[in-house]
C-alpha cells in the first residue's frame, strides 16, 4: 500500500506562505484548483512518491481529446509539454 503524503504549498496575496497535507492526491489537485480560484500565488503539489513518474499533465491524446475530454490544441513551445483548451 502506498502511503504518499501531498503537500499542497501556495502564497497568498500579502505574501503570507501556506501548506496543507493531503494522502490523496486528486484531493490535492482539488485543494490547488481552489487555491487557484482564489488568486493565490505560486501554488504547487509536492510529494516523495516513488510511483509517480514522468510530467504532470496530459498523458495521452486520443482522436485529439485529452484524457478529461478537452481538446487538445498542440503543445507549447516551451518544454515540449502538452496543451488543452482553458489551460493556463
């Protein structure tokens, strides 16, 4: 069984630094959605697990549809990485 502790990190906008635990990581994808919703700055997912591997983001294309159903418009010039529409 895995284990993994995330960490969510964001700043918000006087500055002041917050983190919050999570054991599950579409919960922390979650928390940092809201976070970004709520114009808090720098907001990043961290952990130490050893099961996650490769780039965050998309994964696959399949007949031009990201795995959550979005179009997939390409990739940007920068790093190669994978875009899909309403991405920021």
């Amino acid at each position: 069984m895995d284990n993994t502790e995330f960490m969510v990190y964001w700043i918000d906008i006087p500055g002041g630094m917050h983190a919050t635990p999570t054991g599950n990581m579409n919960e922390a994808l979650k928390i940092a959605n809201r976070m970004r919703d709520a114009n808090m700055r720098f907001v990043t997912i961290a952990s130490e697990s050893v099961a996650n591997v490769g780039k965050l983001g998309v994964d696959s294309v399949i007949d031009g549809k990201c795995p959550d159903g979005g179009d997939f418009l390409g990739r940007t010039s920068r790093h190669g990485m994978a875009m899909k529409r309403g991405a920021v």
